[in-house]
C-alpha cells in the first residue's frame, strides 16, 4: 500500500478523538442514560444484604450461596455502594455535570447583561397573539408598553422604519436556578466526600455512675476517616447521673432519657439529657442514645468466702422484654481454676415448669439465671475477646453435682434473685445478686461537613424551585400608524408549552395599556 | 391506655373510610357510565352523570377528609405513622388535587382512574394494612417526622394523579399515531401548518437563549406532536372502536395538554420528594446518627428521585420528549408502589413502621 492510499482517519488523532468523547459525555442523552443506570445500579444495594449495614446476614447469604454468593463478592455486590462501577456511574454523571453547567454558566453570564432580541418581523407565527387600534401615537404606545412590560420583563423600545416596538423577556430565574441546581449537586458531593475523610465515631457503654472520656481508649469500638487526628480528639467528658425508661404495659417503648453532667474541654460543668431523637452536641460532636440495657450487681465469694469479684456487669438486651444475654468472668478464685458464669438476665421474670422467661421490660422482679463453666476464660491469651461471650475452648461446663459435664449430667443451673446469696454447685462457692444498675450505649458522632452537606443540598433544593415554577416568557409589541391616523397594536408571546399563563399575562398588560394610554389622553385633553 | 374517647373517635374514622369508600364506588360507576356515553353517543355533550361522579366524590372526599381527622385525634398525633394511615391520608391528597384541576381545566375524565385507584389504594388499606390507633415509638417521636412524612405524603397524593395524567397521555398519543399514520395525506393542512410554525417560533425562543441546541429540537419535537394531533382532528371515516375511543379522548384533550398538566403535577411531586428526602435525611441524622446510610427505604427513596430526575431530563432531551418521557414517570410511580408496599412489608429495614407482621 502506498503512502496516499492511507485513510484520513487517524488524521481525527487522539485530540480530536477525546473531543468526540468529551461532546458524547456532556450530551443531555449520555446524562440521561447515566441517571438511569444509576437507577438501576441501586436496585441491587436494596435486595441483597450489605456488608456496611449488615454483615451477619452477608455472611448468611454466603454460606446459604456458596457459588452465587462468592461471584456476587467478587463484583462487589455486598457492598453496592462504594463498588467499582457505582462509583464509575455517578463520577462519570457528574464529570458530565461539570462539562455541561460550566459552559451553560458563562453563556448565562453573557445573557444576563445583553438586551433581549429584537421584535420579529413577523408575529402571525405565533401562537399567543392579540392585535387592537388605539388613538395614541405609535411612539407614546410603546413607552408605555415598555414601562407596564418593564415591572416583570426586562424589556426595551426599539425604533423600527415605520413603526415602534417592545421587546420584553423574564424568567432569567430559571436558568439561574437550574445552574444552581446542578451546582449544589456537586456541592453535595463534595460535602459527602468531605464528610467521610473527616468523620468519626464510635460507640461506647456506660453504667450509671460512671463516666467516659472522649478518646480512643474509652470507645468500645471507634472508626475514623482517613484525615482525622485521633490523638485530638474533642477533650470532654461526662458522668451518666440517671437513666430513665418508660414503657407501657404490652411492653412497648415510649420514652428513655439518660441524664448526664457534662465537663466541657473548658472546663466548665454543667447537666444535660439525651433522648432517643434528642441527640446532645458537644461543640459539634453529638452523642446520641443507641441503646440500653441491665447491668446486674453481683458478689462472687469462693469457697473460702473470699470476695473474688464484685461489681456490675452488663448484659445485652436482645428483645423488647429485654431477655438479656451475658457472662460473669471471674479470673482470681484464688487458686489455678478460672470460672465463668453464662446466661441471663430477666428484667420481670416469670417461672414456669419449661423455665424462666421475662415478659416485661422493667425492673419488676429481676432474676439471674447462670450456669457454670470452669477452666482457663482465656483473658491472657493475648487475642482480644468479647467481654459480653464466654470463649468455651479451654473451659468446662460444670454439672449440678459439681462435676465437669457427662452425657447424661444435668448441666448446672443458678437462679438468683435479688438480694439472694445462691450456692455455686461443687466447691466453687457463692454468688450474690446484690442490685441492678443500668447502662447506656451511646453513639458518639463528630463530623464537621454535614453542615455542608444540609447547606448545598439546600441549596439545590432552592434551585429546583427557582427552575421548575419560574415561568420563560417573552412579550413583543408593536404600534404601527394606520392609513386613517390611528395606530395598530399587535401584541405576540412565546414560552413552553406547559406553560398556561402567557395569554393571560398578554391579556392583562394590554388591558393596563389601553387603561393608561386613555388615562394619558383624558389628562391631555383637560 | 387506650381511653373511652380514642375508641370512639378511631372507630367513627373507620365507619368514615368505608362511608368515603361507598362514595367512591358510586362515583367511579358514574363517571365510568359517563365515560361509556361520551363514546356511545355522537352528540356525547349530556355529561350529567360526570356531574354526578363529581358531586359523589365531593361527599367522599369530605368524609374522607373528617376519617383523616378523627384518625388524628384518636392517636393525638399527625395520622400518618404507618402504612393505613400514610393511605388514607396520601389517597386524600390524590382527590384534593383532582378536584382541584377541575378548577383550572374540565378534568372530569379522569374521574374514574382517580377514584378507580382510591378505591384500590383505600381497599388494600382496611383489608391488608390497618392497625389499630396507638402511640408512637421513640424513634417516631420527632417533629421531623411529622415534616417528612407529611410531604412525603403530599408528594405521593399529587403523583398519582400525575400518573394517571400522563397514562392518559401514552393512550391518546398512541392512538393519535394511529390515526396520523392511517389518515396520512388527508391531513388538514391548516392545523399541520398552525403547528409547525409555533413549534419553529418554539425554536427562536431556545436558539437565541442559553437554552442547549437539544432543548430547542426537544421544544421542536412537542411541536412536530401538535401536528399529530392536529391531524386525529380531521375525521376520515374510522372504524368503529377507533371512533369509540376518539369520541372519549376528544374531551381529554390533545398529547401535549396532558403532557403540559402531567409536567406541572410530576414537577410539583419531584419538589416535595426532593424534600421528602433532605428532611428524611435530617430525620434520620437526629434519630440514628447517621444522615445516610443506605437502608432499603432509603436507597428506594433515592432510585424514585433518580428516576423523577430522568423524566425532567428525558423531557429535555432529543428524541426523549413526549411519551417517551412521560414512560419515565410511570415508572417512577411504579417504584413509589413497590417501594410503599413490598419494600415497607418484606424488606428489612429500619425504618419498618408499617405497623403489620
Ligand atoms: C447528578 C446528575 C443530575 C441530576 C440529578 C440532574 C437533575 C436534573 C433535574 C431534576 C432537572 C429538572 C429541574 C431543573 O430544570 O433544574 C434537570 C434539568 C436539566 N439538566 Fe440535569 N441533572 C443531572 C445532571 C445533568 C447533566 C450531566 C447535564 C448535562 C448534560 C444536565 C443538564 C440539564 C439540563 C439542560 C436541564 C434543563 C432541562 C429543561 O430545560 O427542562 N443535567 N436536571
């Protein structure tokens, strides 16, 4: 093949070829495509378990789906949101957004400072049009027409060969307020990426009559966006004084309150409550009321009648009469054998034959049902535990008797209520249920770009407004002389479709107009 | 605690509702007769049971309005916490704002589909849906949930009838197509014309403005659909069920109408979703700590705004204007159904309040 025998193509080179795409990218039908494929991309965030918001039920769905499941993985579709092609969506939506908004920005810049367009020649292509005789001279009509037109329009007189006329324009507000719209959306954006980088929480449980400090040591479990200091955390403090819970009598939830005295990093003290909806905000960091529960106060004494442990322990709610899971770990009976008590704690406990179960919420009739394990609680092994479970490897169930687990044993079972001493079986020694505290878990939150997210979402929100409900009209007049001396108005409007209110507006400004232009003569005449 | 009052103010509400749901009936036979009428007769200007349809659903409507009432004070709250009373409250709103295009437009063709799916909507309310009147969880106790919900509830009343607009919408424009394509070469020049140079005037107004080049063929394409209806008005000699339909549909009005009064109801319902949502979000920030966090509820709540979003688009957009767009909005309403009842009643969500299971 020779040299000239070559295509022109390539000649399109890699510049012109970016600009293909970048035309393509910007065009409203790519946006458009783009909102729908966002659309349906969310589809799945809602069907299937997310790994952010649910992991246990991820994890079931795996193990139910062994082959599905771990190709769903793999594409991301356990975690929808911060998935490669969702992100690719909407940056590439909002890539479009920029190269469409900029341009349409300065051209908008230029419109607001330039006149209106000229009348056209013609207005019998018009749809909305109206044509009368009056008196007035051409000249006189239009500058009124411009003053009546000029409250709404921008609007201006033009001298034309034989003849006067107006032009008028409004709605700029629509543009604008689209601008803004689109705008803001990526202001949202910004404030949501901003929000993530700069955000921490964690969550934390506190008994009454404690305290907690703000830093990493007191949470529980805290994570923290990659541009925060966690070593600055926000210096307060508090003291949970009170928690108060209110139920009816079918068990259901109706208020909860913790009272708390805070220290402020100042210094200064002072007493405040949080609710359920009601977070507290400590300079930006809020703290709000996740959850609550029972904390037993128990006295475990070994066989010597030693105190080897005493204190208030918390156990986890796990329903709405709060049948609440949990363990006593208790390391130092005094010789090498470790015990552990597992089980519940029933916040109104009734008896029956198949055993005890809670059927209300409050404190009315508390009980502590344990069994006992015994062996290593494995609280030095280094790996870190959950304080609210029993790690069962090193340890064994003991037996009524008072003898490790055989099948055919009956597994211990202690009941204590409150302000009973019960006997552990065997020689283990005794528990003693001495009260009832109750805890709090709090989540504290500090992010400091969700005032911006609520500012550009705001924002947006007025743009939409200004753009969907200001109506785009245009309004031309012109007065021409007649042959038997009087002058002929013709009145013509354009606007979109959907938009009802241009023939009535025509209407009224000439109604005004003949009003003022006989007003004008009647005051000449006198 | 549920004292002597609550019991008979929430049971007076439920006597109500069905009294509504009567009235509904009746007025849904009426204006279907009408509507049989319209195509049956050639003269089809006797609207008297439209007339009727019309009054009954006034008398619905105002029982309607006293069940919401009464509903609300039996709970001594706004009556919109779970899904029977967002129904009866949302289906409230779907007829205020029918009755009230009445005012600006005779409307009265759509009196059927709106009381057609009222009655639907109310009917899944009292069979699958109701719950007795009670108190609200914490996490419901929150004036943001008034604001939220309240819009929430507005914005589903006025899409509905945006929906029904814009059905109505797809059948006359499609059988406008029909009819366009059938009477090819018979059309009336005058109304073709007409159409065409409004829709070049159209143009001026885009091309010469910051309006995009699309915008100006999205205004031109609207105005290539005038001609299409201009030309369903030259009558040839139609088949029978054809002339059934164009005798119903000449009381309609023309694509682009409903198309104009569909846009101003959907862009209506998209300003409250958009709000629905930033107030949701609000919500959920005081309630939970976390303004967004993706819940099912909450990713529904965006794909319908998402998808509003592309209806205002598409109606922009070359080749998208007109029915295709109008697509857009159905869909859009379908996802508000599923999200209400499928998404509400079988997902695990959070914000699971419906009340039942
Ligand atoms: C984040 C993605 C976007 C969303 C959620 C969105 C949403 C909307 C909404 C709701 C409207 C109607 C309200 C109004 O006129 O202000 C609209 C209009 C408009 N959008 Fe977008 N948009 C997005 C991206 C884009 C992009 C990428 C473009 C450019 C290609 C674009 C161009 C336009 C234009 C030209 C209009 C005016 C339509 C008209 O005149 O009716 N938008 N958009």
């Amino acid at each position: 093949m020779s040299e000239s025998s070559t295509p022109r193509l390539p000649r399109l080179g890699v510049r012109g070829w970016l600009r293909w795409v970048w035309r393509q990218l910007t065009s409203m039908r790519v946006a458009l495509m783009l909102l729908l494929a966002l659309a349906i991309a969310a589809l799945p965030g809602s069907v299937l378990p997310q790994r952010p918001q649910d992991p246990g039920e991820v994890v079931r769905y795996l193990e139910e789906n062994p082959t599905w499941g771990e190709i769903l993985d793999r594409l991301g579709f356990f975690d929808v949101f911060s998935s490669v092609w969702f992100s690719a969506i909407y940056l590439l939506l909002f890539i479009s957004l920029i190269g469409c908004i900029l341009p349409r920005t300065k051209v908008h810049f230029k419109a607001l400072r330039m006149q209106p367009p000229k009348p056209p020649r013609r207005f019998d292509r018009f749809r909305a049009r109206q044509k009368f005789e009056v008196a007035a001279q051409p000249q006189e009509v239009a500058t009124v027409a411009n003053r009546i037109l000029g409250r709404k329009y921008r609007s201006y007189v033009v001298e034309e060969e034989s003849a006067w006329a107006v032009s008028g324009e409004r709605g700029y507000l629509r543009e604008t307020g689209n601008l803004l719209f689109h705008l803001a959306l990526l202001g949202v954006l910004v404030a949501m990426a901003a929000s993530h980088l700069l955000t921490y929480r964690g969550q934390a449980l506190v008994l009454e009559g404690r305290g907690f400090a703000n830093s990493v040591v007191d949470y529980d479990t805290f994570e923290a966006g990659p541009w925060v200091d966690t070593e600055e955390l926000s210096p307060f403090s508090f003291v949970l004084e009170r928690f108060e819970s209110e139920f009816t009598a079918d068990a259901e939830a109706r208020d909860f309150e913790a009272t708390v005295s805070v220290t402020h990093p100042d210094g200064a003290v002072e007493t405040q409550s949080i609710r359920v909806n009601h977070p507290m905000n400590l300079g930006g960091t809020k703290v709000f009321l996740s959850g609550n529960g029972y904390a037993p106060n128990v006295t475990v004494r070994n066989a010597e009648g030693e105190v080897a442990f005493s204190g208030s322990v918390p156990f986890l709610p796990q329903d709405e009469v709060y049948t609440s899971p949990g363990v006593i770990k208790v390391p130092d009976m005094g010789g090498e054998e470790q015990i552990g008590l597992a089980g519940s704690f029933l916040p109104t406990a009734e008896l029956r034959t198949e055993g005890a179960r809670s059927i209300h919420p409050q404190p009315h009739a508390p009980l502590l049902v344990l069994t006992l394990w015994a062996g290593d609680l494995g609280l030095d092994s280094g790996i870190p535990q959950n304080v609210y479970e029993l790690d069962a490897r090193n340890m064994v169930q003991i037996s009524q008797d008072g003898e490790p687990m055989e099948s055919g044993a009956v597994p211990s079972t202690i009941t204590a209520e409150l302000g009973e001493v019960v006997e552990m079986p065997g020689e283990y020694g005794t528990i003693e249920f001495n009260g009832v505290d109750r805890f709090v878990a709090l989540d504290v939150r500090h992010d400091p770009a969700i005032f911006w997210v609520l500012i550009t979402s705001l924002a947006a929100f007025l743009g939409l407004i200004g753009s969907l409900f200001t109506p785009r009209r245009r309004v031309w007049l012109r007065a021409t002389r007649t042959d038997d001396g009087r002058t002929l108005v013709e009145v013509a409007g354009l606007t979109r479709h959907e938009d009802m209110g241009l023939e009535p507006e025509i209407m009224q400004v000439i109604t005004e107009l003949k009003a003022q232009l006989s007003q004008d003569r009647d005051g000449d005449e006198k | 605690m549920i004292s002597e009052a609550i019991v008979t103010y929430s049971n007076a509400s439920d006597m109500l509702i069905y009294g509504a749901m009567a009235a509904y009936a009746v007025a849904l036979i009426a204006f279907s007769i009408d509507l049989a009428r319209l195509a049956d007769r050639s003269s089809g200007n006797n609207r008297k049971l439209a007339g009727v349809g019309q009054a009954v659903t006034w008398v619905g409507f105002l029982m309607h309005g006293v069940a919401v009432l009464l509903r609300g004070l039996a709970v001594s709250r706004v009556p919109w916490a779970n899904m029977y009373e967002f129904a009866i409250t949302a289906t409230l709103i779907a007829v205020a704002v029918y009755l009230g295009l009445q005012v600006l437009r005779d409307m009265r063709v759509l009196g059927a589909p709106v009381t057609g799916i009222v009655l639907l909507i109310l009917g899944a309310a009292v069979t699958l849906f109701y719950v007795d009147p009670r108190d609200l969880v914490p996490a419901l106790q929150n004036y943001w949930l008034i604001i939220h919900v309240s819009i929430a509830t507005i914005s589903v009343g006025v899409l509905t009838v945006a929906f029904l607009i814009s059905v109505l919408q797809l059948i006359v424009d499609k059988h406008d197509r029909v009819r366009a394509a059938e009477d090819k070469g018979a059309a009336s020049t005058q109304g073709a014309s007409a159409a065409a140079t409004d829709a070049s005037g159209a143009a001026t107004l885009a091309s010469d403005s910051t309006v995009s080049a699309e915008a100006v063929s999205a205004t031109a394409t609207t105005g290539v659909e005038t001609i299409s209806s201009a030309q369903a008005g030259t009558d040839a000699a139609p088949a029978k069920g054809k002339r059934t339909w164009q005798r119903i549909l000449k009381h309609v009005g023309t694509p682009q109408q409903l198309e104009g009064a569909a846009f101003r109801l959907n862009a209506i319902g998209f300003v409250l979703w958009t709000f629905t949502l930033i107030a949701g979000a609000i919500w959920a920030e005081e309630a939970w700590g976390r303004f967004w966090g993706w819940d099912p509820k909450e990713v529904w709540t965006f794909i319908i705004w998402v998808v509003y979003a592309a209806y205002l688009h598409a109606r922009a957009t070359r080749g998208w204007a007109g029915a295709r767009a109008a697509w857009f909005a159905i869909i859009g309403y379908a996802c508000i159904i599923f999200n209400y009842t499928i998404v509400n009643v079988f997902f695990n969500s959070i914000h699971a309040y419906s009340g039942i299971g």
